[in-house]
C-alpha cells in the first residue's frame, strides 16, 4: 500500500498517511491518459470558426461580363471560390467539438494520473490549509516551505475562497476542490499538492 509524508503549512514532516492502492497505486495507463486529455481538450474547443461560402459573400447579383466575344473566361459571378473575395470551400463553419468517454474509463484515467504523481514523488500531502487572509504571499510562503518547483495544483477538500483568491496570482498554481479535479490538470501541473481533506474526499468519491 502507497504511503506519503503529511507536511504542515512550515513544510515539517508531522506524520505519514496510507493511501488506497487502488487509486494511488494503480497502472499507469499512458493510452487511456491520452485519450482523456484528447477528449477534455476537445470539450473546451469553442468551435465558432465560420467561413463564406459562395452564397453568403456578397455581391454577384449579375453576370460580370457576357458569355462570349471579350476574350476572357466565362464568368457567371464574381462569388465563384476562384475569384479573390469569392466563397470559401470545404470551409469551417460553427460545429460542436465535445464527446465523452465512458465513465469507468474516466475514473481509471483519474486513477492512473494520481499514481503517475505518487511514482514520480511529485504528491505532497497537507495536513490542513487555511489561511488568516486571501492574500497571494500566504500560499507562495507555504509552496516555498514546501519545496515546489514550478507549476502546481492545490487540491483542497471543500471549496476554500480564501485559497482560490490567493493563487490566482501566482504564475503555474492553480487550486481546485476534490470532487473538481480532472486528469488534465492534474497531469499538466509538476506537482499536486492535497489536504488530508483533499485525499479522503478523492478516495470516497473514486473507491
């Protein structure tokens, strides 16, 4: 059974905690990440690129020239796709990117991205996290005692206003609540940083 260090606010070691093997032991399953990450990133697409087609550019009421006689090509408008400012072909127009996986393969997803970040040494465990004020310099000092190098990802138990506020600002850090967190950002971020909170919520919520 996985086990990590719980560290306090001042980056002390203050006890160590079991973690469920099922969820922070798992297989890592890079194709299943793959196909997670492909699948949210594709969710958030806005897909409102749109082109003209040959119907929609304007202009063309008439014949530019007639049929025959001028020595040029025939022309029947100037909305045709081989004319400068004519119509676009094959074109994007607005369209709904989104699609879902299975649910069973989106918690095996979390699960296997959870695992990466115990194999990696890249969990770290809080024993709590509350801060006298929503201030930026409360959780910079706490990542700092923590020893985290770049980018990070704060999991909290509940929804934590003071928390979110104060790492906004921070370049790389991003906070979340545990029943919020998904596999892209847990993977994107070089280090996750969860309350004790943060773990048995996850461990409920996935076990």
């Amino acid at each position: 059974m996985p086990k990590a260090n719980v560290y306090n606010a001042g980056g002390q070691r203050v006890g160590e905690l079991e973690l469920d093997e099922a969820i922070f032991g798992a297989e890592v399953n890079a194709s299943l990440l793959h196909s997670v990450v492909v699948m949210q990133l594709a969710n958030r697409r806005l897909g409102t690129a749109d082109t003209k087609t040959r119907a929609e550019v304007a202009g063309g009421g008439r014949k530019p020239w007639r049929q025959k006689g001028t020595g040029r090509a025939r022309a029947g408008t100037i909305r045709s796709p081989l004319w400068r400012h004519g119509g676009i072909v094959f074109g994007p127009h607005p369209r709904d990117y989104s699609y879902t996986m299975p649910k069973k393969a989106r918690r095996q997803a979390m699960r296997s991205a959870l695992s990466s970040k115990v194999l990696g040494e890249k969990l770290i465990l809080l024993e709590g996290l509350e801060l006298p004020e929503a201030k930026t310099r409360f959780v910079a000092e706490i990542l700092a005692n923590l020893n985290v190098r770049g980018s990070a990802l704060i999991v909290t138990g509940e929804a934590d206003e003071k928390v979110a506020k104060a790492a906004r600002n921070i370049a790389g850090v991003k906070s979340s609540m545990a029943d919020s967190i998904n596999v892209y950002d847990v993977l994107a971020h070089d280090s996750l940083v969860m309350t004790k909170a943060a773990v048995a919520r996850v461990q409920e919520v996935l076990g």
